[in-house]
C-alpha cells in the first residue's frame, strides 16, 4: 500500500507532457532564484561576500609575516617604515607594534565571519526549532514557551554579555555562547508566527492521518515551510552579529591577543589614525563593504521569497 | 485603559527580579573577591569585613539582603573608588548621558521621519534610491566608526569642534557625540518610516481619500501620517537601547564622563558593584522604556484591545 503511493507521488512530480512541450511546475524556491539573480546589486553583493569569504580562507597564504611576528625594523619608526607598500611585502602596512596587517586583517576577518556565521546559525537552529515547536503544540505550552522568550527579551542582553566577559575572561567560545543566547529570540518570534499560519494546513493533516510524530512534523513539514522568512532574517542577522562581536573587541573585550577580529583591528587603528591612517582605513574598508553586502543581499532575498511580489 | 497601563507595570516585575537574579548569580559566580589584596590580611579582619557585608550568610539571604538595599535606592559602595557609594559616581554621569541621549532620540525621531517621508513620497524615483542608500551607509556605519570618523574630519582635519570632552555641556562638545550616536538611528528610522508609509499609501483608505478629492497634504497628514507611525512606535524600544549601548561608546570615544564610561571602567576593573549597580539600573530603564513603547502604541492603535 504505502509503495503504490509513493509511486502516484512520483508520478506527479514529472513533468506534463502536452504535445511536444515539456511544461515544468515552477517551485518557490525555483521562483524566488530567478528573482534573486534578477537583482544586480544582491548578486553583486553575494560575490563580494564570498570574495571576501575567500580572503579570510586562503589571504593567509599570500603574506609575508605571520599575524604575531613583529618586524623590528619596521617597529623602529611604524609611520614611515611601516607604511603600505608591496616592497617591504607589507601590503597593508603593519601596526604601532610592527606586525603585518594584512595578516592581521586576515586573521580578523576569520574571526569576525565566523562569529557572524556561526553564533547566527547557532541562534536560527536554536530559534526556528523552538518558535515552531511553540507555535505548533500550542494552548499551554505555547504560552508558557512565549513567556519565557518574553521575560528574556526585556533584559538588556549588551550588559549581560559585557558583564559576563569581564567576568569569566575573554574567550571566543563565551562570545558565541553569549551572543547565540541573546540573539534566537527574535527567531523564535517569528517562526512561531508563520507556524501557527500553516499549521492548519491540509498537508500538516495528512500528516497527523498518517501517524507522523509530532517531532518529525515540525522537522519535516513545518520546518522546511519557514525556511523563506528564516533565510531573510539569517542574512540580515549575520552583519548584526558582526557589529556585536566588533562593538565588544572595540571595547576591549573580545577576542585575546594576539588573536584580533575586525573591531579589535578598528579600535587599534583609532588610536593612531592621525598619522597612521591605514591602520583604520584597511580593516574599516572591510567591515563596511561587507556589512553593506550582507545588508543587500538580505534585501533581495526578502523581495525575491515575498509572495506578494510575484 | 489605565487598568492596561496597570497591568502592563505588573508585568514587569517577574521580568526585573528575574534581571536582579542573573545579576546576582553572576556577580555571586565570579572568581576573586574585591577583599583579597596582595599581601593578605588576617583572617579574623577578612571574617569581621565578611559579617559587615553579609558575605557569610546563604545565598538567598544575600540575595534578599541585595534586593532590600535595592528597593531602597542603595547600589551599594564602589569597590574600586574607595569612600564612594555606585549611586555617588552613577547620578552626575546619568545627567550627562541623558543630555546627550535626549538630543540624539530627538534628532533621530524628526529627521529620520522626515527623510523616510520623502523617500516613500518619491518610491522608486533617484530621490528615494539617494537617501535610502545614504540611510544603508549609516546603518553598516556603526558608532564606534562613526565617532572617529567625525572627530578625524571635524577636529583633526577641518579643526572647527572639540575631540572630546564636556566642558559642563557647552553645545560644541554636545555636536559631534549626538551626530555619531543619532546617525546610526537616524537610518534606521528613515528605512522603517519609508516601508510604513510606502504600506500605507497602497492601503484602501488612502485610496478612498484620494477619490474624495481630498488635497495631498490632507492625505498624507490627517490618513496616512498615524497608520505609519505604528512601526516607528514600536521600534522606540530598541532606539532606546541603541541610545545606552551608543552611550558606552559615545563616553569612552569622546570622554563625556556619561554612564557608559563607568560601565567600561567598572568592567576593565573588575569594580562589580558598578557594574551590577549599571546593569540593573539601564534594564530598569530599559524594562519601563519598553513598558511605555507599548502603551504609547495602544494609544496610537485603536485595533489593539486592552
């Protein structure tokens, strides 16, 4: 019985045949592709990014110095000696203290993309499973679930993480943890609100005739059907974290020497930024282009996934 | 209505024992203690100084004991500035903080309304794509570059206002700190104001309005202008915070002697009274800026029931 079914389902998955024209079924996903590539600024962006991406991976490999090695000559007088040029194989000039930033904003745009990416996606997985779990067993349990987001979202998350630095050290996995804690509320809002908009679903039904346990419901239906909203609020969170993460190390409590992130690099080069310009300028330039990108690419997403905009 | 204003300060209170909690338990957790100095001292003295600050009771009764001086206003001595009490060191910067802040929110509210208004008024024209890409700039711009963007250009480069300083509020040590914290708001007000009213204007009523004949200013003052305000409103919360966490940046970068200042230094000096004395103090506030946002919507909103 369940063989033959499956086999009608795959039937209707193949393409009609009318005459000679083949006429394919267009999915969501499919549409909103088109509409995305349709976007020259997000595609644009989306490159950027992934050059960017690329930098941080495989930068390391183009540099002189190793992002602790100090160069004492340059270290001697770091405004002249330690300007950018490609003879000295500084390519972005060093620090005040003679390190080599182009290593250095390698070794920050690793940190700050992977603070990003991860403590986002660490938010999401978190967010979406508790939102739709939440919307979807819903009477009791939901409020109580809704409360505690509630409750949590009226505490002022930026001291507690500050306060919690201070506290128990600077180390890069509390930074994740912290900013991971904070941020999978918002999530859990708005998956919550799209689930209880499908739950009543027929296909949610057949589910519940067939005998599907509820976890696999929400991981296997619910899911996948949020995943849109999910994908637009991921791409906007992403700089967000980024700015967290700098705004932290700016304050000098992120990342640990000599490790550094490009808040840390930022906050270095502020101080010296009147008569070291490039101390600010190059981990600056990265921040902003790739802020600015994610932002982008956020907006297109939303407009390509917007059912309204078809 | 006032029973809604009553309710919603009720609802407050789990939420400000719950913040109260975590801040205690943290400070309870953290590794040291303010009385341990380098050479020692005799155990019978740490024993008395222990008594005197109830660091020898359970938990819950420090906690309570912590809670009680909370309620009456008493954040506790420094343990950093010896002789001062957190409430010596907290109230001046507050003042100077809130000049700042008052400035920065109202600037942020007027201009960034003003700019979205123009932009959704111009949807789709270069009008609209100039400042909604100047508003992206100050979005990815966040304060910390801001600060020493403006000071780079402002006072190193064209000299004409002061690189930090307060000077008991003399207005050419307000400007630059109130611009680099209002532009990130600004921004985000304009992007929020500007998709509300492009909502809007596609909305029945408006359409209705229009085929009355009514002149434009009418419709966009008397129809269009509440409905748009609705998603500003509620996004006065997180402006709120925008304007604490700024201020953090605002008051190390510039040195305005604001709150945040204390906040930094109590952290990189591991003063916790201060810092427990800080956090709870802003998630107060914050706890009843939240609070009042929502009221204020329930005014704005007549579909919201209460």
């Amino acid at each position: 019985m369940l063989f033959k079914h499956k086999k009608v389902v795959s039937q209707l998955a193949e393409p009609m045949v009318f005459g000679s024209q083949i006429i394919e079924g267009r999915s969501l996903w499919q549409d909103a592709k088109r509409r995305f590539l349709r976007n020259k600024a997000a595609v644009g962006c989306l490159f950027v990014i992934g050059v960017i991406v690329l930098f941080s991976i495989f930068g390391s490999q183009f540099a002189q110095y190793s992002y602790e090695e100090i160069d004492w000559l340059a270290l001697s007088d770091p405004v002249e000696l330690g300007k950018p040029s490609l003879e000295t194989g500084h390519y972005f000039g060093t620090d005040n203290l003679g390190r080599d930033l182009y290593a250095r904003t390698v070794q920050g745009s690793q940190i700050s993309l992977m603070v990003g990416i991860l403590s986002s996606a660490v938010a999401i997985v978190i967010g979406t499973l508790y939102g739709a779990t939440a919307g979807f067993i819903g009477g009791r349990v939901d409020m109580i679930m809704m409360r505690i987001v509630e409750i949590l979202s009226a505490l002022p998350f930026m001291f507690m993480v500050i306060m919690l630095m201070v506290m128990f050290g600077r180390q890069i996995i509390l930074i994740f943890i912290a900013i991971g804690a904070v941020s999978w509320l918002d999530m859990a809002r708005i998956v919550r609100g799209q689930t209880l908009s499908i739950k009543n679903k027929e296909y949610i039904e057949a589910a519940h005739a067939c005998g599907v346990s509820h976890w696999r419901i929400i991981v296997r239906h619910i899911v996948p059907n949020v995943m849109g909203i999910v994908l637009v609020y991921a791409s906007l969170m992403i700089p967000g974290m980024i700015m967290f993460e700098s705004f932290i190390s700016f304050l000098g409590l992120g990342v640990q020497e000599p490790q550094t992130s490009w808040g840390a690099l930022i906050s270095e080069g502020v101080v010296s930024m009147e008569f070291a310009l490039w101390q600010l300028a190059f981990p600056l330039t990265f921040l902003v282009i790739t802020l600015f990108c994610f932002n982008f690419v956020g907006d297109g997403l939303r407009d390509a996934l917007d059912p309204k905009e078809r | 209505m006032l029973n809604f204003i009553f309710r919603r300060f009720l609802q407050a209170i789990p939420t400000l024992l719950i913040l109260t909690m975590l801040t205690f338990a943290l400070m309870y957790m953290a590794p040291g203690s303010p009385f341990l100095t380098e050479k020692g001292m005799p155990a019978e003295v740490l024993a008395n100084i222990n008594a005197k600050y109830h660091l020898d009771l359970p938990v819950w009764e420090q906690y309570l004991i912590y809670l009680g001086n909370l309620l009456q206003g008493d954040l506790g001595p420094s343990f950093r500035y010896l002789d001062f009490s957190v409430n010596d060191l907290v109230w001046p910067s507050l003042a100077v903080s809130a000049t700042i802040g008052g400035w920065s929110l109202f600037i942020a509210v007027t201009l960034g309304i003003i700019i979205g208004m123009i932009a959704a008024l111009n949807h789709n024209k270069w009008l609209d794509y100039t400042l909604m890409t100047t508003a992206m700039a100050g979005i990815v711009l966040p304060t910390f570059v801001m600060a020493p963007l403006l000071v780079l250009v402002f006072s190193y480069k064209v000299k004409w206002l002061p690189a930090g300083g307060w000077h008991g509020g003399d207005w050419q040590y307000l400007v630059l700190p109130v611009f680099a914290m209002a532009t990130h708001l600004v921004a985000q007000i304009a992007r929020i104001t500007r998709g509300s009213l492009i909502e809007v204007m596609s909305s029945d009523f408006i359409r209705t309005a229009q085929a009355k004949g009514l002149p434009y200013r009418t419709i966009i003052l008397r129809h269009a202008f509440k409905p748009m305000m609705l998603p500003v409103v509620s996004y006065l919360g997180p402006l709120f915070v925008g304007v604490l966490t700024g201020s953090v940046i605002i008051d190390v970068f510039f040195g305005t002697g604001g709150i945040g200042q204390h906040f930094v230094n109590g952290a990189i000096n591991r003063d916790y009274s201060m810092v427990m004395g800080i956090t709870v103090l802003v998630g107060v506030m914050y706890i009843a800026f939240n609070a009042a946002t929502d009221i204020m919507y329930a005014f704005i909103d007549p579909k919201i029931r209460y």
